[in-house]
C-alpha cells in the first residue's frame, strides 16, 4: 500500500502471512487526534532502544526492491493484487522477506462491494452462510456472502504462499496463515457500493454486511486477530460510521492510514480512529519511499 498513492489495498503484527493495498489518502487529521490525547499513548519499544516499525508491501513491489532489514522489525504483506479475488504474485518472495525480520509477520486484503452489477464473483444462488437469491441479488445477504468468499479467498492466497516458502502439508500451512494478525483493508479506491453515487444508508448498510463478512470469515479460519485498516473520513463515507455500523466493530483493532512523517504517525498511536477500538498502528511514509507503520503501545499513564 502507498500512503500518499492509494492503490487498492488491507494488514497486521504476529503472523506467518498478511494482506493490503492503499493510494492518496485524506490527511491525518481525518483520524481524529485530540491534540491532548496524543501524548497518552507510546509505541513498542524493540531490541535496539527505539520504537518498532513495520513495513507493509504487496504487488506494487513485484520486482523491485524491498526496505532494508536494518529499517524493519517486521512486514505486513498484501495478498491481494490490488482488489478482492485476485493474487499478489510476489507474495511468496515478499513473505520471504518478512521471514528473515526480527518479528513475525503479518497479513491484509484488500476488502470492497462493487454489488451484482459489477462484480465478477457476486454470490447468486448461494445458501450460506447467508441466502442470495436471484429474486433479490442485492440483498444483506449477499453482500455478507461476497465478503465472506473474499476474505476466505485470501486466506487460501496466504496459506499457498506459507505451503510453497515451508514445503508443509496444506493444514500445517493454514494454522501458519492464521496464527498470525490480519487487516483487512477498506479505503475509497475501491468499489462499493456506497460510493456509486450518493451515498444512502442503504447502500452503506449493503457494505457494513461485506466487511462483517470478511471479518467473520478469518474468524471461522481461526485467525486469532483481524483488524480494519483505513481513515476516519474513508470509513465514514463507506460505512456511515456509528450510525449505521451500531458498534459492530467496536471491539476490532484500528490501523490508521495517513500520517505525513514518523513523529505525526507516533502521535497519531493516542487518535480516537474511526472503529472505538484500540489504535494497534500507526502508517507514514518512510524516508526510504516505502510505507511504514509505528506499532502503538498502551498508554504511557
């Protein structure tokens, strides 16, 4: 993912495999930091005295280099190639490289509901875990069937790229690809349907029911930890926020997106976010072009 070239994008921390994709975000301001929350929170300390940093790629980095091991602690790979149901094609040689970072690393996917007028896998005729007819092909449940195939669609994408790194059977691979954290990515660069036009709440419930999808798919997958990547105002305007989510996600991790430098991205460990949960990490753009997130710790208090 890029932070200032939001592509199509999702990610986390403790894993064996990850996925993401991002461009042009909205400032960091959007990620609501009250000026004096800011200092309450800290990030994790790592061996060398500083703040652990991690660093996240996907198929933009196909064929190019990759950040130096000294300028990371661990990465958070993409498994997507750029939007749902597609592969990173680097992701083995990229998981690779994450493999030989101090810490594990972690995974994230690119997320979005482009609805059954466009989407190339919509799930007509599907029994579960919800039921979509094609008496009504736009339903709840529908939408929640196509996350839920997307996010199960990724996890295989990891669980390939850990059987092919390690040489182990397929079940030893997927407790590899859950044993680890993952985000899933939702930002405006990708389809929903709520963007389509203006947005109703409708539309904004139709793509709430695709992310719980996802998030509920990686839970069935026994991934312990799923986190949401994005901003305040890119969630906002795909999910409506409180209003329509009603504290859904409340519980789940926040990465917030955004941030111009390492000092506004370590501030923004204390930002409110957009889900009400804890802030795990924190993304900038690194001096070396490469996205890079500060991992938060708790609250220095």
């Amino acid at each position: 993912m890029q932070v200032h070239r939001l592509t199509r994008i999702g990610a986390t921390v403790s894993l064996a495999i990850a996925v993401l994709t991002v461009t042009a975000l909205p400032a960091a301001s959007e990620n609501n930091a009250p000026a004096g929350a800011m200092t309450n929170s800290i990030g994790v300390p790592n061996a060398a005295g500083g703040v652990v940093v991690a660093r996240d790629v996907s198929f933009p980095q196909c064929g190019g280099s990759l950040p130096l091991r000294k300028n990371a602690d661990f990465g958070v790979l993409g498994t997507n190639d750029g939007i749902s149901f597609t592969r990173n094609p680097c992701l083995v040689q990229q998981l690779a490289w994450a493999k030989s970072l101090a810490l594990p690393p972690a995974f994230y996917a690119n997320t979005g509901n482009p609805g059954p007028n466009h989407a190339t896998h919509w799930p007509i005729g599907q029994a579960a875990p919800r039921v979509c007819t094609t008496s009504d092909p736009n339903s709840i449940g529908c939408s929640y069937d196509y996350g839920w195939n997307a996010a199960w669609h990724s996890y295989d994408v990891a669980t390939d790229a850990a059987q092919r790194l390690h040489h182990v059977d397929r079940a030893n691979a997927r407790r590899r690809a859950a044993n680890v954290e993952w985000w899933l990515d939702v930002e405006t660069m990708n389809s929903w349907q709520a963007l389509d036009d203006q947005p109703t709440v409708a539309d904004q419930r139709l793509d709430v029911a695709t992310i719980q999808g996802e998030v509920d798919a990686l839970r069935m997958a026994h991934v312990e930890s799923v986190g949401i990547y994005s901003t305040a105002f890119q969630w906002s305007q795909i999910t409506g926020g409180p209003g329509v989510t009603r504290g859904r996600f409340a519980g789940l991790p926040q990465w917030l997106a955004g941030y111009e430098s390492y000092g506004a991205a370590a501030r923004g460990c204390g930002a409110a976010g957009f889900t009400g949960g804890p802030v795990r990490m924190a993304q900038y753009l690194g001096g070396d072009g490469f996205d890079a997130d500060v991992l938060c710790g708790a609250s220095a208090g």
